[in-house]
C-alpha cells in the first residue's frame, strides 16, 4: 500500500501538472494577431557600417532613397572610405544597374532628376585647390552620359526642366566676390554661362553624408537661384535673371551676418528669410508682407509652395499662411510627432498635385497628409514585423561578412521614401541588433499597408482591431475591407477580441484539427460558448453570414455578463442574441444589416470594434 505521504505527493504533483496545462491553455487563448507589416524584399545596401566616435552608435554614409518616375529606386553609399557606389533598384527589388566612383577624399551629392538622369557630383578639397567633378547616369541603362570636371568651389542643382545648373566662386572673400552660372542639359550640351555677384544657392542635391528626408535650414525651389551678399540677398530666375532683391536694411534687421540667416525660396520666386528670433516673408516681387516671431529654431517643412512647422512636445503639424504668416490649419496627431516631411519621391512619381506630407509619430504610425487641405489621405503603420525580419535575416547576403542573428532584429525604423502611386515603402536603415559585427546598412521594401481601405467608411476600425492585435496586415499590404468573411476568420477576430482566458480542450469538430492556423482560437470560442458544438462539423471555410456574426457576438457579451444579458448561463435563440446586440449598438455600423447576407471585413470589424467598447466599459464600472 501507499503510504499517506506518497499519496499525497502524487496528488500535489498531478495538481500542478494540471495547473500548468492550464496555464498554457490561457496563455493560447490570449495570443493576438502578430503586429508590423511584412518586408517585400531586402538587400544590403552596399553601405560599410561602422561606430561612432566617443561611445555613439552605429552609422552608415547613404543618401535618403530617390524615386523616379518609373518607380525604380536609386541612392549612394560609401562602401568604403574611397568608394562610393550608386544603385537602382526595380520596385520587385532586382539590381537594374550600380556605378561605383573612386571617392577619396570627397564629398559626394546626389539627386534624380524628371530629364530621365541621375546626377551625382563629387566636391574634392586638396593642397593644391578645390574641384568638383560632375556625372550624369542614365537611369534606364546605368551608363553615365556624360562628366564634366570644374576646378573652383562649385556646387550643382537640377534644373527645373532638364539638365543642371553648376554655379562655382571665382574669387573674393566669403559673399563679396562673384560666381559664376553654367547651364548644361540632358545631353551634357552647355546652354550658356554668365557672372552674378555674390554667392549662388540652388536646389540642393541629397548629401551622402546626410541621410534622411527632413527639409534642411535652407531650400531653393526648383527653377530658382538664391545671390547671398554681405548685406543682403537676391533671387534669380534658374537662367540667371534677377527678379528682386531685399533692402540691406531688412538684412541688418535679422543679423549682421548673413551666414546666420536660413531661407526658402518657394515655386513662385517669394521667399522667407529666418534669423534666430523671427521670419520675414517676402513675395514674388521682394515686398515684405508679414513678419512673425519665431526663428531657426522651429521645425519648419519647406514643400515647394508651402511651409509647416510643428513642435516635438505637441502634437500639432500647423500650415502657415503665406499670405499673413497666420496658423492657416492645423493637423493634431494621437502622439507627439517624430518625424515629418514632404516626399518629393511622391511628387517625382506624380501621385499627388504637388507632392505628400507625411507625419510619423512615437508610435511608428504615419499620417499621409494632402499638402493643401491638411486632409489625411491615409494612416498606416511603418514597423516591420518581427516574424518578417526573421525570414529576411536568415537569407540575407551581407557584403561586408556581417554575421546577423535572425533572432534579434531591430525593426522599428521611419521610411526613407514612399512611392504613393505604386503603394510601396522604403527603408535605407540599420538591420540587425546594433552591434558592429551583427548589422548592415540595408534597403529594404514593404507594400504600404492599408492603402485599398485609405477613403473606406470603416478604416478607423480596421485600423483600430490591427493596433489591438485582432487582425493583421497582409503581405501585400492589402486589408480587402469589402471582402467576405469566412467562419473561422470571423471566430478568430471576435475570440482575440474578447481577452478572456480559459482552458480547453479538443478537437472539437473534424474539421478543425490541431495544425489549422485557426484551431486553438476555434477551441477557445467552444470554451466561451461563443460557437456551438453543433453536430461536431464547422465548415471553417464557409462564408459567414451578418446574422450569424452579431449573434456570435451576443454570445460572447452574455459571457462578460453585460446588462442586456441573463447572468446565468440560459441558451437563448439567434435571433435573441441579435436582437440583444441590436439594443447593445454593436450593430450600428452596418447600413443595411440583413442576417442572411454575408459580412465584409469592414462590417465584421464595425460589430466587433463596438463589442470592444462595450466591454471595456463593463469592466471599468466594476468595483
């Protein structure tokens, strides 16, 4: 016989085995769905990644990511301190073409143009003078089309239209002496040349050293040129006319140097000058219209015919009003912004009259926002998944011998650029888990998610069941919130939904066994007595009908004991249950609710995000 003892341990024991299982089981019913969207592809960018002096981080030398108007994807990178390579990507991600430059000892600037060229131009200073050397790449063939070498400090801007304007100082101290304009063409024709006083500010290129899209403290418009004296400045129409210049009084006014000035030159010629404690604006004849009180220290966004700035410690993206300086509109974020820009890959692609604002907030949500009206256009999340990073890392080619563990990717990260007409994300970032040996510097791509849900009535509760973890994003990126719903899709939400645990046992029908995708939250839903056993068959893949899912929800609301619902455990008839998430509005959303019809996405997320509020307002009324 046993002895008491022994019985008793055995006993303690099977307890805690089944304490554990029960414990397992709860931890399978409060799984969600994963979070962050899916990457389409990745390369290493060819970028040697390397450590920050003085304890900093991990840095890379590439250029922000530049879309031209066929979607392909070009940039530049230093591979090494001597090398510098230039790189097009298709939007599937194949290599159309690289160029590789001896980059000693250079500062090197890139931009893509609409004339069908990408133009790089390197700018070398030696003992014996300074020089830059300009290239111009076909962006079909990669090959370059021409090169030009100027040996006096110059510096290259795209022209409105087609080619580039190269200005270079031929002598003087700082802002008193003269430049000189040269404008050459597609086809590396010059188009003529002539002398302008001062030092001549254009549309600048992307700098390689700089990564990132946020609008410097200076921006020249396209089409236009920027003379900046001692005492003053002058704008200049791209061919070199001069339009105005604005009184040395004004200049005084803001700061006896000129060198602590910022400016933008918007599309039309107008421009606004900035010294530390105010702005001045001026319009496209050099009149003053309107002086404001604040400085360089704001975070302005330039774009083009436009001006934001917001404030790291709010919220608020405001629009000023060129015609009186005033706050024009005023867009509020859910979370203090991070990050925002204008893309002029956006406006390159011509998706947009003018361009997209884009507002990214601490929560690696971003807001697209039409520039004019301030009106989102779409908000979408921007963090890869870690699932997705995973697969990436394990077959992913570092060419710099970088050994990345798939493991422990790092994956929150803005995008460079977004292609809006071809619903594509950018990334040029660090992939890996921050430590020298283990990260690259990659360009890496995602579909823009939620883009065929951007104008749909039911976006913000699709956005809403992502955020909680009920739903997911595609890999595509595509929601297909008018698409119907099967049973098991439908069961899968409403039980991530619920957040309530349980243990459960099964297989519960046929068709439903333990290597389905849907099986634990099927289970679960059987436990909650949100389904029914039936006669032990679901036909997990059928179309779910409107009648059907509001009763599932019914069921699932008698179960957090809400007031429209009996306390005890009385099985009531469908259209008992519907008519009880009718009094409860979990309804509401639906138009037209017909019980035999069956549910879209968005339909199903409206009866569930309204099941969510009504629980989450129960159970704060609980003592």
């Amino acid at each position: 016989m046993q002895s008491k003892e022994n019985f008793m341990w055995r006993k303690t024991f099977l307890c805690f085995c089944l304490g554990m299982l029960s414990f397992v089981s709860v931890m399978y019913a409060e799984e969600s769905s994963p979070k962050g969207i899916s990457l389409s592809w990745i390369h290493d960018s060819g970028a040697a990644v390397v450590k920050q002096p003085f304890g900093g981080g991990l840095t890379a030398n590439a250029s922000a990511v530049n879309v031209d108007t066929d979607g392909n994807v070009i940039y530049a990178a230093y591979m090494s301190t001597d090398t510098v390579t230039v790189r097009s990507f298709s939007p599937e991600g194949i290599l159309n073409w690289r160029q590789d430059f001896d980059a000693a000892q250079v500062t090197p600037f890139l931009a893509v143009s609409r004339d069908g060229n990408t133009y790089i131009y390197f700018h070398k200073v030696t003992p014996s003078g300074v020089s830059v050397h300009v290239y111009a790449i076909n962006n079909s063939s990669g090959e370059i089309r021409w090169e030009r070498m100027f040996n006096s400090p110059c510096s290259v801007s795209v022209r409105n239209v087609d080619g580039v304007n190269v200005y270079c100082r031929t002598g003087g101290a700082l802002y008193s002496g003269d430049s000189s304009l040269t404008a050459i063409d597609s086809n590396g024709e010059e188009l003529g040349s002539l002398m302008i006083s001062g030092e001549l500010k254009g549309p600048g290129f992307s700098s390689v050293t700089i990564p990132g899209l946020n609008s410097p403290d200076t921006e020249v418009a396209p089409g236009w040129l920027v003379s900046i004296q001692q005492d003053t400045f002058s704008v200049y129409s791209e061919y070199g006319q001069r339009v105005y210049t604005v009184p040395s009084e004004d200049i005084a006014e803001l700061n006896a140097n000129p060198w602590l000035i910022g400016y933008y030159v918007f599309d039309d010629g107008s421009m606004l000058l900035r010294s530390d404690t105010q702005s001045r604006y001026y319009d496209q004849d050099g009149q003053l219209q309107w002086t404001r009180a604040f400085g360089r220290q704001s975070n302005f966004v330039f774009a083009l015919s436009r001006l934001y700035y917001y404030d790291n410690n709010s919220n608020n993206l405001h629009k000023i009003s060129r015609a009186d300086g005033s706050d024009e509109l005023t867009f509020t974020a859910d979370r203090n912004m991070t990050k925002v820009y204008f893309d002029k890959a956006a406006s390159i692609s011509g998706t947009a009259d003018g361009g997209v604002i884009f507002a990214g907030t601490q929560s690696y949500w971003t807001t697209a926002l039409e520039p004019d009206t301030m009106k989102p256009l779409i908000r979408f999340p921007v963090e890869i998944s870690a699932d997705s990073a995973k697969s990436a890392a394990a077959g992913l080619v570092s060419e710099h011998n970088a050994k990345l563990d798939p493991d422990n990717i790092y994956t929150a990260s803005f995008p460079s650029a977004i292609d809006f007409e071809r619903k594509q994300l950018y990334y040029l970032s660090a992939f890996g888990d921050g430590k020298l040996d283990s990260t690259i510097f990659g360009l890496f791509s995602a579909k823009l998610p939620f883009a065929d849900a951007a104008n749909h009535p039911g976006a913000q509760d699709l956005l809403r069941l992502y955020r909680e973890g009920v739903i997911s994003i595609p890999s595509d990126g595509l929601i297909r919130p008018d698409e119907p719903l099967t049973k098991e899709q439908f069961i899968a939400m409403l039980t991530r939904a619920a957040k309530v645990g349980g243990q459960y046992k099964g297989p519960t029908f046929t068709d439903v066994q333990q290597d389905r995708w849907s099986y634990y939250l099927i289970e679960k839903a059987v436990v909650l007595r949100i389904l029914d056993k039936g006669e032990g068959k679901l036909n997990p893949e059928k179309l779910i009908t409107s009648g059907e899912c509001a009763a599932m929800a019914g069921k699932g609301a008698q179960l957090l004991k809400l007031p429209a619902f009996s306390p005890k455990p009385v099985v009531y008839s469908d259209d008992e249950y519907i008519a009880a998430a009718t009094n409860a509005n979990f309804l509401d959303g639906i138009a037209l609710f017909d019980k035999n019809k069956n549910i879209t996405k968005a339909e199903a997320a409206s009866i569930i995000v309204r099941f969510m509020d009504y629980r989450d307002s129960q159970r704060a009324a609980k003592p």
